[in-house]
C-alpha cells in the first residue's frame, strides 16, 4: 500500500513531486439493510423501481490524515411500496502530503470516493441477494465527472449569488437512478 501514487498530473502536478497519496485503511463503518413489508413484498408482481444514493462525509484527521465515508443508498420499490432498502457507510482513512488545497479536494471527492464504491458495492450486492432478491448489479461510478459537475454547479451558483458562497465543501451529495 505504502507504493500506491497517482500519476494523473491534474492529481499530481509536477510542481509539487513531493506529494503522496497513501491508503492507511479501509473497513465499513455502518450496514443496514431492512424489508418493512415482508414478507408480502415477495408476492408483489411487477419490475422494482431501484434508486441509488450517493453522500460523502470528510473528516481531517490531524497528521495529513482524512477519513472519508462513502455512504451508499439503494431503495427498491414495487408498486410505490418498498421492497428494500439497503445502506454501506465504507470507510477508508487516507493519508495525503504536499497537497495544495485545491488538488487534495479534488482527491478526496474523486480517487477516495472511487476506491471506496467497490467495496460498498459489493456489500450492497451481498446484502440484496441474501435478502432474497434477484442479484442487485450497481454500475460503477464515475466520481471525476460527478466532481466536475458539481463545482461547474457551485460555480454557477456562487456567480449567481454574488458574495454568498456555501463554504460546505467537505460534504457531497450525489443521487443517480439505477
């Protein structure tokens, strides 16, 4: 783990070689996974309307460290009743040097989250299927693009607001529709 860099340059700018980006440890913070209309959703006909959710929590931990959860949401619904609803809080605590403050936001909203959605996906995937529900495939994310919409969005929302900024940086909120 201790080898792990990113060679992008927008992630690593050749000014600053110096800079690390280091995995310290990865572990699932919170599980949840509930059925509030068992057991007559299993006899529910129709396709589940399944919505996924994305929230993001950053914590600076002191010592170049920051831990970042990746919560992941997934609600399955049958005829505006829910089938389920499966939630993974996955955690990783990353150690980040020589970082300017612009690059290590974009790290920990980008690569962070990225590393962490596999995981999250894999236990959301484990939780349906033992549920007793057709497997449950979540498509992979693509956080660089996410990243870039969102601050092309506080961009505009700033430019639009003169002089009110939100200065809430350290959390992200995604939603997307599986």
């Amino acid at each position: 783990m201790a080898e792990e860099q990113n060679p992008d340059p927008v992630m690593m700018p050749e000014e600053n070689p110096s800079a690390q980006f280091q995995i310290q440890k990865l572990y699932t913070k919170d599980v949840s996974f509930e059925l509030p209309n068992a057991p007559q959703v299993f006899q529910e006909e129709g396709q589940a309307d399944v919505k996924m959710s994305l929230a993001q929590r950053v914590e600076d931990l002191g010592n170049d460290l920051h831990e970042v959860v990746l919560t992941v949401t997934v609600t399955a619904t049958v005829d505006e009743k829910t089938a389920y609803l499966a939630e993974v809080a996955q955690a990783g605590i990353f150690l980040m040097t020589n970082f300017n403050e612009q690059t290590a936001h974009a790290v920990m909203n980008t690569m962070c989250p990225g590393t962490l959605f596999p995981y999250a996906r894999q236990m959301i995937s484990t939780l349906v299927g033992e549920g007793g529900f057709p497997p449950l495939v979540l498509q992979p994310v693509n956080f660089e693009q996410l990243y870039a919409q969102r601050m092309q969005q506080m961009m505009e929302e700033q430019k639009n607001a003169a002089g009110q900024g939100n200065g809430e940086a350290d959390v992200t909120e995604f939603t997307s529709n599986e």
